[in-house]
C-alpha cells in the first residue's frame, strides 16, 4: 500500500494532502540552507527548526483523536500514523544535523547526551520514538497483538512531555514557543481525560475545557519562569493571564484559542446536522 492510498489501493486525498505538508518543512528547510538562509550559525538553526517541527507533528498526531470525535470524521485515523512518523524523521533529523554540528565526533556526541541534562532528555524521547515508529506497522501490530501495542504506544505521552521539557530547557532567553506547545499539549490530554470519565462533549464542557487549559498553561509558564529564573510566580501569573500586545500574545491564550477553535468545529458540526434533518 502506497503512503497516499487507503485501504483498498486506492488514492485518498487526506493522505496525499497530509503527505504534502509532512514534506513541507523539510523542502523549505532545504532551501533556506542551500541559499544561506540560516544566519551566521546556519547548522544550530537548522537543528531549532527541525526539532520544532518534530514537536508540531507530534502534537498533530495527539490532535487526530480529538478531532474524529470532536467533527466526526472519523477518516482522519488514515492519517495518524503519518503524522506520528513525520514527526520521527524530523526528530532523526533533529539529531543527525546535531551530529553534523558537532563534526561527527561521535564520542563528544555521547559525552555531552551523558553530561547534560536537557541532551539526556532528548536523547530518551528519539529512543522512545523509534521504538514507537517501528512498532508502527500493520505487520508488527499482528505479531505483537492489540493489547500489547496498545500499552507500548500509551509511551507516546510521557515522550511527547520530554520532548517539550527538551525543548523549554534547551531555549536560553524565550521560552514562549515551548510553553505554547505545552500549553496546546494540556489541552489535549484534559480532553483525553473528559472523554475517559465519560463526560459528555458539548459547547459547555468543551467551552470550559478551553479555559481551564488556558489557565493551567499560565500556571505552567509562571512555574517555568519561577523554576528556571528564581522569580515569585504569583507575581509573574497576572501577566501570562493577561492579554496584552506589548508583552506578545501569551501561552495561555493560544491555549484558550485552540480550545475555542474546537468549540467552533462541535457547534458547526451540531449545526450541520440540525440542518440536514430539517431537510429530511
């Protein structure tokens, strides 16, 4: 079965559509570097990018449940190994340009995963990764059984938290990009946890499930600036909260935009089913 084919061998646009945009940022990574668009470190920023794609189609994966459920689409599981395997290569690529980076001084490239902490940590989730991606196939899934593959990809979870912990740790002035992802990250495990303890999806639960990310996404900034900078976090809490464009659009309301942006697709689904049973 090609990448851009379903089950039945035959072409499927979400496939193709998502087979598209995987290879996206490599190609426009590609050509930042054959026209020395990198900067004065080119390598390091080529590394930045390829690890932040890594994080971005990880996330996606984790958003492919949510929204089958959320919109009712329930093709969207086609696309979710896809996405899971696209974040992969770019974390593979991630590390073999750190590699580059670092002259192909394999030995040094073991030394500084052993001595430094945040390395380590990443190091752990290309591990964890691999293991996920190679367990990914319909072939292994048989030989391994449901149940077992089950419990072997529940480590997608705790991977995707080292890798963002890798990430925050590894940024020396901002942090803002992390923590965005972070905070998109609580979003969807909360709604994990709503849909495990059974309570319903609708406008009200899913509305308060945006505001409670997005406030436990300003929670986990101020515990991030007050863990890594020494500062009191109930003082720096007000302005993660607060919206103000001096200080930039904040975690925590692209947290609360997310969540409202799933809201948006249950009412427009809700409404397109008022409407089709009007019509019958």
């Amino acid at each position: 079965m090609l990448p851009w084919t379903d089950r039945k061998d035959q072409l499927s646009p979400l496939k193709l559509s998502t087979l598209v945009i995987a290879f996206v940022p490599f190609l426009w990574l590609a050509t930042q570097w054959q026209n020395d668009w990198l900067g004065s470190k080119p390598t390091t920023n080529a590394i930045h990018q390829a690890g932040d794609w890594a994080i971005r189609f990880l996330l996606l994966s984790l958003l492919v449940s949510p929204l089958r459920r959320i919109g009712n689409w329930p093709k969207l599981i086609m696309v979710r190994r896809m996405l899971g395997l696209t974040a992969l290569f770019y974390l593979l690529l991630h590390f073999m340009l750190y590699i580059v980076d670092q002259k192909w001084n394999l030995n040094k490239v073991a030394s500084e995963i052993w001595l430094r902490i945040y390395l380590t940590i990443g190091f752990v989730a290309l591990l964890g990764t691999i293991a996920l991606g190679a367990t990914s196939f319909d072939s292994v899934i048989k030989k391994m059984g449901g149940a077992w593959w089950s419990k072997l990809h529940m480590l997608v979870y705790p991977i995707a938290i080292l890798g963002l912990l890798h990430f925050a740790m590894q940024t020396k002035l901002d942090a803002t990009q992390a923590l965005t992802m972070s905070g998109l990250f609580l979003l969807l495990m909360f709604y994990r946890m709503m849909h495990r303890f059974g309570l319903p999806t609708n406008l009200w639960t899913l509305g308060a499930l945006a505001i409670i990310s997005a406030i436990a996404a300003a929670g986990a900034e101020s515990a991030w600036y007050a863990s890594s900078r020494g500062l009191n976090p109930w003082a720096i809490l007000p302005s993660n909260l607060v919206f103000d464009l001096d200080l930039g659009t904040r975690p925590s309301w692209w947290t609360l935009a997310a969540g409202l942006i799933l809201v948006l697709i249950y009412g427009l689904r809700k409404f397109q089913q008022n409407i089709t049973l009007q019509v019958k």
